[in-house]
C-alpha cells in the first residue's frame, strides 16, 4: 500500500514545489510594481509641493505689497492701529 501512495506523493510534491517557485516570482513582481507605484507617488507629490510651495510664495508677495499700498495710502491709520496693538500686546505683558 506504501509504495502505490510514493508515485502520487512525489507528483504533489513536485506539484507544490512549482505553484511555490510560481508563487515566489509572483510576489517579486508585486514587489517590483509596488516600488514603482511609490517611486511614481513620489514623484507626483514632489511636484505638488513644489507647485503650493510657488503659490504659497507668490501670494505672500502679493499680500506684503497689499499691505504696503494700504500703508502708504493711509499713514495715519495704519500708525494709530501699530499704536493700538503695541498698547494692547504692553497691557498683557504688564499684568503677567
């Protein structure tokens, strides 16, 4: 009865060594595609950082120059609100 059960548990064998060899090189590609969707992501969010980083930059300018303008537009009270705030930061201070 042993040796008609050798033939057929040297076939499953053989048949589990392949579907492990097949399953070994199957999870390296997934491997190698996991990598290259990262090394894709990367990529993108390098470039949208870079892109936010520009806007965040330009609409500072842009703000500054606002607040320049405004500034030279009307000097009085643009003093009398840095008076106000100094008093209003001294006051604070003061109590602590």
């Amino acid at each position: 009865m042993a040796a008609k059960a050798e033939p057929k548990l040297k076939e499953h064998s053989a048949q589990f060594r392949e579907k492990a060899t097949h399953l070994g090189r199957d999870v390296q590609e997934l491997g190698r595609i996991t990598r290259d969707i990262a090394n894709d992501t990367m990529g993108v969010l390098k470039e949208n950082a870079g892109e936010y980083y520009d806007q965040g930059i330009e609409k500072a300018k842009s703000m500054e120059q606002n607040l320049e303008s405004r500034i030279r537009d009307n000097p009085l009270q643009a003093l009398l609100i840095a008076v106000g705030l100094g008093f209003l930061v001294g006051m604070i201070f003061r109590r602590r």
